[in-house]
C-alpha cells in the first residue's frame, strides 16, 4: 500500500509541476503582450503589472479572458513581421534585389534560354 501512495505522489508532484510551468509560460505572455501593445496607456500597462504582483493568477487569467484576441492578433503581427524582416536579410545578404533578378531573367531571355512567359512568371516572382 505504502508502494502505491508514492506512486500516486509523484504523479501529484508532477501534475503540480506542469501547472506551475504553465502558469509561468502564461505570465510571460501576459507582460511580453503588455509592453507589446501600443495602443494601451504607460497608466494601463503599470496597472495590469501591479496587480499581476499581488494577484498573479487572477490577473493573469482575467487579461487571458479580456484581452486574449488582441493577445493572439499582436503574436501573429509579430510574427509576421520577425517573418518578413528574416526573408529581407537574407535578400540582403544573398546580394540579390529585385531588379538583380529581372535583369538576369532579361538576359537569359536575350540568349533564348528562356520563353517570353517564364520570363514574365521570374518577372512577377522577384517583384512579389
């Protein structure tokens, strides 16, 4: 019997550590949104953060719930744009711009290495 409460113990551990992980997880999110917002007040933001001090959980599940859309929207915003500027420096570093690549696809049309339409595809692809 004394085999199965430890069993039951660790498990119990384990299911509090989880929790408090992803309670962690979830504050983070929480202050790396509020100073991610620019639409909300200096006021606002030191608001939410004092009352993250002294009531953690029930700060952090009410912004969830008030403010979780926006919460989403302003990740993948981020994201985005993390996305776009990555691409626009390995364009950079590549040494490779737009007008670089239309001009090569000009000349390999010029050498009749490529159709008039593959051009036009290469064209669109490099203003895109």
């Amino acid at each position: 019997m004394d085999f199965l409460s430890d069993i039951w113990g660790v498990i119990w551990w384990f299911f509090w550590a989880f929790a408090f992980i992803a309670y962690l997880m979830t504050l983070f999110s929480v202050v790396g949104d509020l100073f991610r917002d620019h639409t909300l007040s200096g006021w606002a933001k030191a608001l939410w953060i004092l009352f993250l001090l002294f009531v953690p959980f029930l700060t952090v599940l009410a912004y969830v719930i008030a403010r979780g859309q926006g919460m989403a929207q302003r990740s993948a915003s981020a994201a985005q744009k993390a996305q776009s500027s990555a691409e626009e420096y390995i364009r950079d570093v590549a040494g490779t711009s737009p007008a670089g690549e239309i001009e090569r696809a000009k000349a390999l049309l010029d050498a009749g290495s490529i159709t008039q339409s593959e051009f036009d595809a290469l064209k669109a692809k490099a203003l895109a």
